[in-house]
C-alpha cells in the first residue's frame, strides 16, 4: 500500500462545476496535509495546508480532513480553465518530511 | 526577490560526466530538500538537511551527494551520470522548528538531460 493514494486521474469537469480531488493516507500519525498545485512545466504551488479535522475554506478551494477515515480531499468551487492542472497531495508523516501522492490531472473545459 | 532559487535551470550532459545543482533560500527556513521528479511526474524525495544536518536519506545511489555549507543553500553533486538520472529535480524549503507545519516551497527546479 502507498503512504499517500490519490484519484487515479485525470479528472475533466466542465467550466464552473466543483471539481473533487481525494487523498488517503497511511500513517495515522500524521499530522499536517498540503495540496499542491502543479502547472506543466512549473514547480509545485502550495494552495492549501489542514491541521485539524474539518473544512479549511480559502476563496474557492476548501479542503476536508478526517483524520479518523485518514483521508484529505480538497475541492475547487467554480472551476474554471487556469485551475487545469496536476494537484498533489502530500501529507507530513515524519518531522520535517512530506511524501507526495501521484498526483491527479484536473483538466476544466472552457 | 525569489524565495527558493535554483542554479542552473537546465543542464545536459553526457554519461559519465559530473554535474552539481545549486539551491538558495531567502525565507529564513531550516531545512531544505532536494526531490526528484520523473517523466511520470511522480515526486520523490532524495534528501533532507536541517540545520546542515542530514536528516532524510531515502534510497538514493551515492553517486548523489548533498553538501550543505549553511542552512540557506543545498547543493546537489552527481558523479557518472546515468541515463536513468535525466528529470527534473526540485529544491524545496520549510521550516521545521516550532511545530508540524512544514509547509514546502517549491524552486524553480533543474531539468536534467543526460545523453
């Protein structure tokens, strides 16, 4: 089993719909969540941290946690076309180290 | 002024040759990270130092060695370079101390060629 599993991908929604990207862990120690966007070509971008269960809400991105089903999903309200892009979940299981999902392919069409 | 920078952004090389990537942060942190990043987009973790220390060494060949002089800079040293090392590989930062936040930022990345 990997640490960190996400939607296989990609995932098409059209122009305004929510996209829904989901992440599931491993380690139940775990104690700080990211979602990181990638453009092609660019470095990773980080657009959301969650440290406790719940929502995290920042303009159109929410991200969920539930620490109990060990799992982190995050969604994108409004998509829109500058959203296309690879979203990485990466989870903190060790002080000072993040591991990556593979990252799942959002692609909005116009 | 760029937070997490990177020297050079494209390298290509023959096998055999070796080659160093250069990182720099201006945030403050304490501890960098060096990734790699295939063809298949998967993200991997290489390396770790904290306050110069190494503290992460996934399984990497060592024909890869990190160096850091200061907590600001990490450099990366590859001896005989291999096909199977062209990709794009990632400087990152974060700060550790004072609690599990650790949020990473990104430099701009190196992309490898090897020929």
């Amino acid at each position: 089993q990997k640490e960190v599993e996400q939607n296989s991908g990609p995932l098409s929604v059209p122009e305004g719909a929510i996209a829904s990207l989901n992440c599931t862990y491993s380690d139940r120690g775990s104690q700080s969540f990211f979602w990181y966007r990638q453009y092609s070509g660019k470095s990773p971008e980080l657009i959301m941290s969650i440290y406790s269960n719940g929502d995290k809400e920042d303009g159109r991105f929410t991200a969920q946690l539930n620490k109990a089903s060990q799992y982190v999903s995050l969604l994108i309200r409004d998509s829109q076309p500058s959203d296309s892009a690879t979203y990485l979940c990466a989870v903190n299981t060790n002080a000072g180290k993040s591991t990556f999902g593979d990252g799942t392919t959002l692609t909005v069409k116009p | 002024d760029t937070a997490v920078s990177q020297t050079p952004k494209y390298l290509v090389t023959q096998m055999g040759n070796d080659k160093s990537i250069k990182c720099e942060q201006n945030l403050g942190h304490d501890t960098m990270y060096w990734y790699k990043q295939d063809s298949k987009k998967f993200l991997k973790i290489m390396f770790s130092y904290n306050n110069k220390e190494l503290i992460i060494n996934e399984t990497v060949p060592n024909r890869f060695s990190p160096k850091s002089p200061d907590k600001a800079h990490l450099n990366l040293h590859i001896n005989s370079l291999e096909l199977g090392d062209s990709a794009v590989y990632f400087c990152a930062s974060s700060q550790v101390s004072g609690g599990p936040i650790y949020e990473q930022y990104f430099g701009p990345g190196t992309r490898l060629t090897v020929t």
